[in-house]
C-alpha cells in the first residue's frame, strides 16, 4: 500500500507544470480521505485503503484534464466563507472581494438595502451579509440552477438577511436600494480567455454576454438610477482594461463621484458612481 507521503510526491510530480502542484495534491488528498490537509502533515506514513486511493487518482486525472479544483471539491472559499461551487456557477476569485471591501466602505454600517445583480454562488451578497447582519441584501440571477447554488450557500451559513430572486439585472428588482453592484460577464465572446485555465470549464452565461463585452454594463447602467435612492452607489467588477469605457458608460447614465479601484495586483478591478 502507498503512503499518504507517497501519494503527494506521485501527485506533485504529475502536477509539475502547476505552480500550486503542491498545494492542490494535498486539496485533493485530504478531500478523498475525507480528512482535513493537517492529517497529512501529521501522517505522512499512513496508508489510505484502496477505495480512497482509487478517488484520489480519479481526481487527480481530472486536474490533469484541466478541471478546476473548485469543482473537484465542490467548494471554494470567499470572504472567508466556504461555499458551495459546481458548474453551474462562476467560481469566486479572490480579486471580486475588492467589491466587497469598496462596497462596505462606501456605504454606512447603518441598516441599508443593496442588490446584487448576477449573484451565481451568492458570493458577494453573502460576503456582506455577513458583515453587514443589519443589511437586506436582494440577490438576483438570471440562471435557476446558480440560485439553487447560493439558497444551499444562504442556509449553511444561516444569513437570513439576504433573499435570491430570479431574472434577468434589474427586473426582479423592487423598492429603493442604497446600493447595485454586480460583477458581469465582461469577456467578449471572441477572448481568448474563454479557451484557457478554468474558464473552458465554467458556465458560458457568467463569463460571456457575446460579441460587446460591455452590454451588461450599459443595460444595468441605463436603469440603475430608477431604483438607486439619491446619492446611492452602482459598483461593478470589470477587466483590467475597460475601466475608460466602464467610467464613459457611467458618466453618460448620469452618475457622478466616478471613480476606479485597483486590485492587489495593481489592475484596475472596479469602478463606481453615485447616483446624483
């Protein structure tokens, strides 16, 4: 019987070309035998049965193929929650948490009410929920299975300030909100992204809306004001190279106080404008 150090080395070999081979060989170790990635440590001796070392090898070949890890585990952590991820659903990446912390810092720590437009696995409305519990949080999602995702996601985690509903941007949308924000699909349909890394894998709806990469941020933008009260917040997620346009769209809708954030790594992320 191989070891659990065994294993690792097999598996990190196999992975070389990864540069977090490491990292996602004890992910998938520890998700086959059930354990958490410390038992490994602790462990490196131990012999798994041959069950766990056959789903460890069907996992393992399936990152080979490309398959993201998130899905392989069926979870990806966000905001320090860990949520429910399947192909249903973008998986979070941690760069979208900038529009988490701009959104908490642009609105009060008082009661308010915000719309998350797009919410897939409900990242975003639950990350603020979380830190928010006086908010009311309005989800919405166009896909019915991704709202299926982020109500298991909601009931793990027991916030009861946040509610999904289904549709397409601003339709399900009732009552004034403090704030929108969403993080569309803002790769054109012809991005070479599409045909790379997790993105072969994800679902098509959250990452393309076609051959404008920026229609989704115009249809939102044109309508958001009629449900913002005065001086609430559109904040969007977008590529590293579209805050111009998203800043144009913005300005041409009418919000003011436009201005863009960058991420840890220095792109420009997310872009913002208050309702005058």
């Amino acid at each position: 019987m191989q070891t659990v150090k065994e294993l690792l080395r097999q598996a990190q070999q196999k992975l070389a070309a990864n540069n977090v081979a490491a990292l996602e060989s004890e992910l998938l170790l520890a998700y086959a035998l059930q354990v958490e990635r410390t038992f490994l440590y602790a462990n490196p001796e131990s012999s798994p049965n041959r069950t766990q070392v056959d789903i460890f090898s069907r996992l393992l070949q399936r990152r080979l193929e490309g398959e993201p890890v998130a899905y392989l585990l069926g979870q990806q952590e966000f905001w320090s929650l860990a949520l429910k991820v399947t192909p249903d659903t973008l998986i979070p990446r941690p760069e979208t948490e900038l529009l988490v912390e701009t959104t908490l810092e642009l609105l009060s720590a008082n009661p308010c009410r915000v719309a998350d437009l797009g919410t897939g696995s409900g990242a975003i409305a639950l990350a603020l929920a979380s830190v928010r519990p006086n908010w009311e949080l309005l989800a919405t999602d166009i896909s019915q299975p991704a709202l299926q995702v982020a109500e298991e996601n909601r009931e793990q985690h027991q916030l009861k300030n946040v509610s999904f509903k289904h549709g397409s941007w601003l339709e399900a949308l009732d009552g004034v909100l403090d704030a929108i924000i969403s993080n569309p699909p803002y790769l054109a349909a012809s991005d070479q992204h599409l045909q790379a890394g997790d993105c072969r894998f994800e679902p098509e709806l959250a990452l393309t809306p076609g051959v404008d990469s920026l229609v989704s941020f115009r249809i939102i933008s044109a309508s958001a004001s009629k449900h913002l009260k005065a001086s609430g917040w559109l904040l969007f997620e977008h590529g590293l190279d579209q805050a111009d346009q998203l800043q144009s769209i913005l300005k041409a809708a009418g919000f003011v106080n436009i201005q863009t954030r960058k991420d840890l790594a220095g792109h420009d992320r997310v872009t913002v404008g208050q309702n005058p």
